[in-house]
C-alpha cells in the first residue's frame, strides 16, 4: 500500500467514525435492542469500518 492509500482510508476512518457516533448521537436507539446504535462504541466502530472501506475504493492500485 502507498502512503496516499494509507492517507485516504484513514481520512475514510475518520469520517466514519465521525458519522458512526453522529448516528448514535442523534438517531440511536430508544429501546436499548439495537445491536449497532445502542452504544455508542459499537456505532463508532461501525461507522469508522464502513467509512475505511468506502474511502478505499477511491485508492487507484498501480498495475
């Protein structure tokens, strides 16, 4: 991996994670049964591995 791959996904990390918490933070869960939004752990790690995958599709591979 490039140090511009490891730049974007961990940009993508980042702004999952913001996004995982910000879910938590203003959606959640009010019965306390949801498996990723009840806590707010879960929800950020979630957010954050879904923000690193999304973000390194947009890394171009060298053939």
């Amino acid at each position: 991996m490039s140090k511009k791959a490891i730049i974007i996904t961990s940009i993508g990390v980042v702004v999952g994670a913001i996004a995982g918490y910000a879910y938590y933070f203003y959606v959640g869960c009010a019965s306390g049964t949801c498996a990723i939004t009840s806590k707010p752990i879960n929800s950020t790690l979630y957010g954050s591995l879904m923000g690193g995958l999304l973000f390194n599709l947009f890394v171009k591979e060298k053939k």
